[in-house]
C-alpha cells in the first residue's frame, strides 16, 4: 500500500492565482539574472530585442528566445554558468550521445532544490523516513543517481546508493534487506524481473511497495506489466540534466498525469515546426523554464519532448500542473515512408497482444529507396509453435495490430528468446539504419 | 500410450544455432531419434523424436531455447514402394490434413518408420487404427 503523502503541501497545494503571482515574481527575477550573468542569454535576448524589463506578465515569456540542445552544446563546457566556479558545488553532463555533452553546474542552493523537489517527487511514491530506498540509478555524471540520493536524504529515508548494473546482487539485497521503494528505469525493472525467476527469488515474497521509474519513455502497458512482475505500485518521474535532473515532475498514486514542479520550473507546450504555443490539453513540445536555478539558469529550454498539460485540483490535493505521460521526442520521432512514428506507439501496440515480451527492437532501413520498418520480437513459449503455418498467423497478427496503431505496414521477424540485449541504463530500442546524412 | 511426444525448438536465422542446440542435447547425452528442420527466410522449427523427453526439454530451455512439446503418431509402414501412399490415402479419404510427417533413419522390425502429425490428433489415431495402420507405442518409439 502507497500512502498518500504531500512533502510540501504549501507549495504543492497553493491557489492557482498566488502560484501564478509566484512564477512572475520569479520569472522577472531569473530572466534579469540570466541576462546580466550569462553573455549567451545577453546575446541572443539583444539579438531578439527583447530586455528584461519586458516581462511584465507570464504571457510575456513568450517574447523571450528559445534555447536548444545546439545552443548548450555551443556553450561547452562552462558557457551558460551564471556563478563563478567559487560557487559551483557539483558539476553534471547529458550523456553526450549525439555530440559534445551539455554541462551543468549546482550551486549550494540548486542543490537544496534539487532535494526538495526529489522529495516531492519521492513522498508521491509514499517514501517516509521508515522506507529502503534501492537506487539503481547510475550515480555520476549522470543525474538520475545524485538526484534521488539527495531527496530520499532530505526525508530522511534509508538510502541504498546500489547505482545501477550487478543485478544479481540487486536482488540479493532486494530481499535481504527488505527494500520498500526502487527507483531505477523502466525496462532495466523488467530484467531484474527476468533474473529473479532465473535465481529463484520470489518478488512477492520481497517488501517492494513502490517504484519511481523514468529516464526513458515508457508506456501503460508497461506499468502493468512492471506492477505485476515486481507486485509494487510503478509510478512515473520525469526530468532532464538541463534543468535540474530527475525531480521536474512526477506521478502521483492517482496515475493520472506527472505533477510538474511549476514553483521552480515554468513550463509551455509548443508546436515543434511553428514554435506557436498549444491550447491546454493538446500535445506539443515541452518547453521549460527554470525559476530559481542559480548555476546554470535555463530560459525556455526545448526538451524536444512532446506532452500535454493540464490544470486543476488533483485528487491528491495538489494543484500543480499535470503533464502526460512523455509519448515521443520531437527529435526521435521516426518519419517512415513519410508517416510520423513514435517507438512508443509501436511499444503500445505490441505489448497489447498477449505473450509478447517487453523487449524488442525497431530497425528502419532503406533498401530499394523505399523505408522498411522491422520489429524484432521475442519468442515465447505462448508465441512458439511447432507449425510454420501457425507462426505465420502469430507474425501477421503482430503485423496488423501495429499497422492498425501506426497506420503503416511492417514487418515482424521473431527472434530468440533473451537474444535482444538487456539494458541497465536507458535501453536503445530503435536502429536506423536509412544514413539519411 | 499411442501419441510420441516431440520436441521442438525455434532456431534464429543465425549461423550456428542448429550446431549450439546439438551440443546441448549431446552434452545431456540425449539421443536423437529422428528429425526434421522446417525452415522459412528468417527462422527454423527443429522437430525432434529423442530418447528423453523432460531432460531434453530441461537442457534446451537452459542453452535458452524456446520449447515445445507436440503429440504426434509414429506409425511402422511397410518398407516398399506406396507404403506411405497408402496410408496418407486414408487421411486423405478422411479429410484430415497432414500437418507436417518425417521418417526416422531406424527399421522397427522390417517396417520404415514415420512420424506424422495430422490436424486433430484424436481423430487422426481413430482413422489410422480402423485402418489397420501398425501405430508405434510411445515407449517403443523412444527407444529405438
């Protein structure tokens, strides 16, 4: 049982209209800091005529420039810090994957947040100071690690700072210790799932109550799937490097949506090809805003994630704002045959049909000037039959569920099981293949 | 017991995984008593009559393989020329369809020996029994 819990029921649950007198007051604050602190954001605010003083209202936020990805990236390594490195306490980098990696630093109070909405985030999974907290997030320049440390330490909980990866022993002390709360990603859930039936170690007989699990996108199929392997409540976290790291929102038990933290971090949807904001509800990019960072502020930062917001009293009490569950990337948003895909609708799609595992891989290829798309599937003993006219019928199945979700033709080729590499991080799931440079 | 238990595994399109199952059925000293690949582009199905049934099943599935068992009927066929016809005639005349069928290398006293799986089982042992059609018991069959 996850209790219902409100770290900062102040902040969490405050009027929507003191909230809004709040952000402005903040946002005025920080865009006048980033301004006269940082020369990229004097240099891109001048180049778009726009001065601080402008912002008289939210609404005006607006008139302020965009900061991408390339931005940061041409910032490297200490370009957007708005302190001298006397101030900085704690560096840390994005992944750095496709191309140089973004760089942020954390002052003593960037710090100090970074707890307090941890702790937010961690008390809407119901941690206490009574909880073992197992965080199998990587601890490093990744932020997943630090990010959950520093809020299960300002409630107080009994932190297990395991990082990632040694599964085995993950399980060991999953039980061993009577583990509460497990924070880590999605899928690498679903292999420590996979191993404890190969050891021998009955999940249900562990103390698992709840599990924040983000960092990569995931789906409700998932959730289901997760929450009936590891018999715990999964809920879902949400954050990136750039703005502070895992904290910026999270789920509450309601699972309706990820509460964002919009005290300290602003948030707006955008069409990604007009840049024009969306009506509430709709999908489009999340852009983010942040109010009270001091290393390293960010102005309207575009997280390439696509989300929808929407406002109101949750059932949990709170009102901050409640974000969607992230269904793509503006940026890995596939484009197949000219069709928009996103790796989550097929991942919707295929978990739907029973017997299928949570693994699987998408390659996009290009062989006869025409995109293919294929999906590698997992045998199953559900999946399996001696008869090549059965398989057949199973593949094409799978083949028109997808087709049905995605609106294009595919192809399914089913693979050993346990043959689709395991991942303990973030797990790569799709491989194109078209070398479209 | 007239239905043959059969063991199948899915084998990737991949070099070596006919060779990888082998080895694990030869590291469990299993013997295999007859078999059959049916392969399409991208997969195999490996069907296989072997001395033992649960401990080839336990050491596939460890060399993590996926497995199946299949009823199937062993049937001793007169070992001359339209043996086999003949009897796939009565299936025939019965309206069963045959779903796949293979022969083991073996004689059992004199007869070729055939494994075949028909769709409906039951029915598939009914038609062959009035027809006078020698079925193999299992038993027998595992260890030829």
């Amino acid at each position: 049982m996850v209790d219902k819990l409100i770290w900062n029921p102040k902040a969490e649950s405050m009027l929507p209209k003191e909230r809004e007198l709040l952000q402005l007051e903040r946002l005025q604050h920080i865009v006048k800091y980033a301004y006269e602190n940082v020369p990229y954001y004097k240099k891109s605010f001048d180049a778009a005529k726009v001065k601080p003083s402008d912002i008289k209202s939210l609404k005006d936020i607006t008139k302020l420039p965009y900061t991408s990805k390339d931005d940061l990236r041409s910032a490297y390594p200490f370009g957007m810090f708005a302190v001298p490195h006397e101030e900085i306490l704690e560096i840390h980098t994005s992944s750095g994957t496709t191309g140089r990696p973004v760089v942020v630093g954390y002052t003593a109070s960037d710090i100090e947040l970074w707890g307090e909405v941890m702790a937010r985030a961690l008390s809407m999974a119901g941690t206490t100071k009574a909880d073992w907290v197992q965080n199998a997030y990587g601890y490093g320049l990744f932020t997943g690690g630090l990010g959950v440390h520093y809020g299960a330490r300002k409630i107080g909980a009994n932190i297990i700072p395991i990082s990632a990866g040694n599964t085995k022993r993950q399980l060991e002390i999953m039980r061993d210790f009577g583990t509460t709360v497990l924070t880590c990603t999605p899928s690498y859930t679903l292999y420590l799932a996979e191993v404890a039936a190969e050891e021998g170690i009955d999940l249900k007989k562990c103390k698992l109550k709840a599990g924040v699990f983000g960092a990569e996108m995931w789906t409700e199929t998932m959730r289901d799937e997760i929450e009936k392997r590891l018999h715990l409540t999964a809920l879902n976290i949400y954050g990136l490097t750039e703005i502070i790291g895992p904290g910026v929102a999270q789920e509450c038990i309601e699972k309706t949506g990820l509460h964002l933290q919009e005290d300290h971090f602003y948030p707006e949807i955008i069409t990604p090809d007009t840049l024009l904001p969306v009506a509430e509800g709709h999908k489009g990019e999340l852009v983010l805003t942040t109010l009270t960072r001091e290393g390293t502020p960010m102005i309207r930062f575009r997280t390439k994630d696509i989300t929808g917001l929407r406002h109101g009293v949750c059932k949990c009490g709170r009102s901050t704002v409640k974000m969607d569950r992230i269904t793509g990337r503006s940026d890995d948003m596939m484009k197949i045959r000219g069709v928009i895909v996103f790796p989550s609708q097929i991942e919707k799609a295929l978990l739907e049909i029973p017997g299928i595992e949570p693994h699987y891989k998408i390659i996009i290829t290009r062989p006869n000037q025409l995109d293919e798309l294929e999906v590698h599937v997992e045998t199953s003993k559900k999946l399996f039959s001696d008869e090549v006219r059965h398989i057949e019928e199973i593949k094409n199945n799978i083949e028109s569920h997808i087709e049905r979700a995605i609106g294009i033709r595919i192809k399914v080729t089913l693979v050993e099981p346990k043959s689709i590499q395991r991942s303990e991080g973030k797990a790569k799931r799709v491989f194109d293949m078209r070398n479209l440079k | 017991m007239t239905q043959v238990k059969q063991v199948s595994i899915f084998l990737e399109n991949k070099k070596g995984r006919l060779l990888d199952a082998l080895k694990a059925l030869a590291k469990a000293k299993i013997n295999i008593r007859a078999l059959s690949v049916a392969d399409t582009a991208d997969y195999g199905i490996l069907r296989m009559i072997v001395s033992d049934v649960p401990r080839s099943k336990a050491a596939l599935e460890a060399s993590g393989f996926t497995v199946k068992e299949t009823e199937v009927i062993a049937i001793g066929v007169n070992d001359q020329p339209g043996g086999l016809a003949k009897i796939l005639e009565v299936l025939n005349n019965a309206g069963l369809n045959v779903e796949y069928v293979y022969a083991f290398a073996e004689k059992h006293e004199n007869d070729a020996i055939v494994v075949l799986r028909t769709e409906n089982i039951e029915l598939g042992i009914k038609t062959l029994t009035n027809a006078k059609v020698k079925i193999l018991e299992a038993k027998k069959v595992y260890s030829i």
